[in-house]
C-alpha cells in the first residue's frame, strides 16, 4: 500500500500499489473527480481511496502504519522535511516533490524573441503557481536593457480574470495567505533598492488576484532571489559572466529546474552540467512532460516521477539464488 498526499498515483497503480490519497485542504474537489473518474474506468474498488480532513492527524496516522510502505509527497520543502523524518520510524520509502527556485538565465547571445516568450511562459504558467515556475530571470548586461523593455510588453499583454473566459491567461492566487506572502517578498526586494518596472500591487478584481509584476535589478539578499514567490511576479537579475550566473543560479538549497536561453551549442552542454538542477530547459519554456524523468536535486526532494524511471520508486528488487532442485 502506498500513502499518497499526491495526485500522481498511475505508476503507484501500474506497479500493484493500492492508494491513499490526501489531498489538499485547498483543492479537494479534483482528487475526488479523479477518484470517481477511476471507478468509472474499470479500477477496482478499494485500490484508490481519498482521505480528507486534518493533514497532519491523518498523515501522522499513516506514517505509523506499516501497512504502508511508500509515501509519496507534492508539496513544500518545509513539510516533506516532517513527512521523511516521520516515515523513519517505519523504515518507508518516500518520494518527494518539492518546492523549487527555478533561475532562467538569458545569455546576450539568446534570441531575444524566444528568451522572452520563453521565460514568460516559465514564469506565469498558473500566474507563477508551479514548482518549476521560473522564480529568478539572471540576465546577461549587454542586453538588460533590451530585454527588459521585451519582457515587461509581453508580461502587459496577459489578460487576467476569470479562468472560464477564453482570453483569460492569468487567474488569482490559491488564498489570502497566497498575496500577502507576495505583497512581502515585493515589499521587501523595493525596501532594498530593487525598481518596480510594471505591476507591483494587487489587482482591480480584487479577491486573491494580484498584477502582473515585473522587478528589476533584484539581488541575492532579496526574498525574491532566496525564496520561491509562488506568484506573478518575475525578478530581473543583471549579471555580467557566464561564471556568475552560474554561482547566483546554483546559490540556492533548492536544485527542481532552470532555464537558460543562448544560441550556443557549446554553452548549453557546459551551463547545462554545471547547473545544480534536476530539470533543465535550453531555449524552452515549458518542460514538463510524462514522457521524461521529473524530479529535483539538493532540497528539491527524492525521486523521479515520469518515463520508465518513474515505476523505479515503486518497485522492490528481490534476488533469488536457486539451487540444488534437481
Ligand atoms: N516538485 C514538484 O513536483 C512540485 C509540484 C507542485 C508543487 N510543489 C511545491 O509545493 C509547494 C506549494 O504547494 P502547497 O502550498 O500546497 O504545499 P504545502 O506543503 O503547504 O501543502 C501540501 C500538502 O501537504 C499537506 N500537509 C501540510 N502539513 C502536513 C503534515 N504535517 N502532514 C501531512 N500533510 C501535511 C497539506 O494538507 C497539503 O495537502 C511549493 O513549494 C511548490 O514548489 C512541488
Ligand atoms: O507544480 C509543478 C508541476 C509540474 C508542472 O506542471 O510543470
């Protein structure tokens, strides 16, 4: 049995696993679609079950249990740091999904037309609400300036409103708690000298929607370069050699993905290896996909999900030496 707070249970079941799944306090409806999805599909009952309620009873009850013998978390560093000091105790295994602080970095020989609908799609994906959401753009000097007045233009197109209209590219925050966490990390970075180029404060509509922001000149003690802003805000870092944008982007306990963009064939392998990251685009924004190992280094957590190396986690390898049956 596995004791999933994830929603990404297929290889769990693939493997023979029975699931299950707490979801979040905040989204329990999609757990509960997918679950009634797999009845409909054939899964037999029992194999995939949801748990709602107090995350930490419920996970600290399931941790105990050595029925369970895999727990698999999508969440924040700071909680996947209890649930693996917690499955200690009962000798499980634990993948992990954690939090990231994605840099993309824009080398002066990137094709600036792809680097900035690159990096806006790496940055607003959910209005900046996904792990590997860029969550520092470094930008190489000789081209700050243009690349800059590139990025804020495409960043005043996205139209933000309600997910249910059709030209709606930005949506609100997941809570309350969600924009004053980004109201601080914007306060913070201007407190210390960086310039708000475009947005910088919650949006008209009001709720827990907030603008689009652009920041420039943004520094490695700011809680924008630090710590993962989970929002739409994108934070312009100059830099001026190949070496320093590799030691500010690896200048982090988190290693999910990165970014880069250059036309360079060289520089992509040499960048590529030298990045501390589990994941990395070069000229793409958009990286995800089923079909290739996913997963972080460093705090980022343990384990892959996706491709063949996915099934790894949820497999035991078991040796048998026969002899003597003749
Ligand atoms: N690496 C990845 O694949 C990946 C994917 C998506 C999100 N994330 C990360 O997730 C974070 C945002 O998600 P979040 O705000 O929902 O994270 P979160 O850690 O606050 O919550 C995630 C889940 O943990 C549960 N939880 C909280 N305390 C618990 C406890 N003590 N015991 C058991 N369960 C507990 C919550 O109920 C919720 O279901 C970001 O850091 C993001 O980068 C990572
Ligand atoms: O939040 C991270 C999920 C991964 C993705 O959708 O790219």
């Amino acid at each position: 049995m596995e004791f999933s707070f994830s929603n990404d249970n297929q290889k769990a079941l693939a493997c023979g696993c029975t699931v299950v799944v707490k979801p979040s306090e905040f989204t329990p409806l999609t757990a509960l679609a997918a679950a009634d999805l797999a009845l409909q599909a054939g899964i037999p009952a029992g194999a995939l079950n949801v748990v709602m309620g107090n995350a930490p009873e419920i996970g600290g009850e399931l941790m105990q249990s050595t029925q369970v013998r895999k727990i698999t978390f999508t969440g924040s560093t700071a909680v996947g740091k209890k649930l693996m000091a917690g499955s200690a105790n009962t000798v499980k295994k634990v993948s992990l999904e954690l939090g990231g602080n994605a840099p993309c970095i824009v080398f002066d020989d990137a094709d600036i037309d792809v680097a900035v609908k690159g990096s806006l799609a790496a940055k607003f994906r959910n209005s900046g609400q996904t792990c590997v959401c860029a969550n520092r753009i470094l930008v190489q000097e000789g081209i700050y300036e243009k690349f800059a007045s590139a990025f804020v233009k495409a960043v005043q197109s996205l139209q933000v409103g309600n997910g249910l209209e059709e030209s709606t590219s930005q949506g609100p925050l997941i809570n309350e708690a969600a924009v004053e966490k980004v109201e601080k990390f914007v306060g913070d970075a201007t407190s210390k000298g960086a310039n708000i180029m475009l947005g910088g404060k919650r949006h008209s509509l009001g709720m827990s929607f907030y603008e689009p922001t652009v920041v420039g000149n943004v520094s490695n003690d700011m809680l924008l370069f630090r710590e993962e802003v989970f929002g739409p805000v994108a934070p312009l870092i100059p830099f001026k050699t190949e070496e320093e944008a590799i030691h500010l982007a690896n200048d982090t306990n988190a290693g999910l993905a990165a970014y880069m963009f250059t036309k360079s064939i060289a520089r992509s392998w040499r960048v590529s290896e030298a990045l501390e990251y589990g994941l990395v685009g070069v000229n793409e924004g958009l990286i995800s996909t089923e079909v290739a190992p996913f997963g972080g280094v460093k705090q980022s957590g343990l384990g892959r999900e996706g491709s063949k190396y996915g099934m790894d986690d949820y497999l035991e390898i078991k040796y048998v030496c026969m002899g003597n049956l003749g």
